[in-house]
C-alpha cells in the first residue's frame, strides 16, 4: 500500500484529518455543481443531488488508502449531504 495522506494517532487514522479532507471534497464539488443546479428549480435540487454519488466519488478519490479511511470518508460525505438536502427541503 501507498503512503497515506492522512496521519495516524496510536495507530488509527486521524479522523478529524480525514473528516476535514472529505469536508473540502464535498465542497469543492458542490461549488462546481451549484452552476448547474442554477438552472434547476429550487424545488427540484435536492432531488438531483441525490442522484450525485457522493459516495462513489470518495472512495475513488481514496482508492489507495485502508477501509478504514474509506469507511470514515464515506459515513461523513453521507452526512454531510444528508445535511445539504435538508437544507434545501426546508426551503423548498
């Protein structure tokens, strides 16, 4: 296995690290994905971001790292478009 880019602590992965990286994956994707969603009616936005696999994309993007990394990535992107979804529910 490749070096990892995150730092372990008593031999876990630092998972404030992991969490921060997926933080700024998820956004950075969402800023690229916005001028899309402007041509969306409000409404329907939470709708197509569902579809965006979130998920997938992490755990692409983190092919080389344990499962333990990806499990953490993956539970958080979830998270955090769970969070975006009600977001935009609330006001739609």
């Amino acid at each position: 296995m490749a070096q990892s880019r995150f730092n372990n602590i008593d031999g876990r992965p630092d998972e404030d690290q992991v969490c921060d990286w997926t933080d700024q994956f998820f956004f950075g994707l969402l800023n690229t994905l916005n001028s899309f969603y402007a041509q969306v009616e409000f409404k329907n936005a939470g709708e197509r971001l569902k579809a965006v696999p979130f998920d997938r994309l992490v755990l692409e993007q983190l092919a080389g790292e344990s499962d333990e990394i990806r499990e953490i990535a993956v539970n958080r992107v979830k998270e955090l478009l769970d969070n975006e979804i009600e977001f935009l529910n609330a006001y739609s």
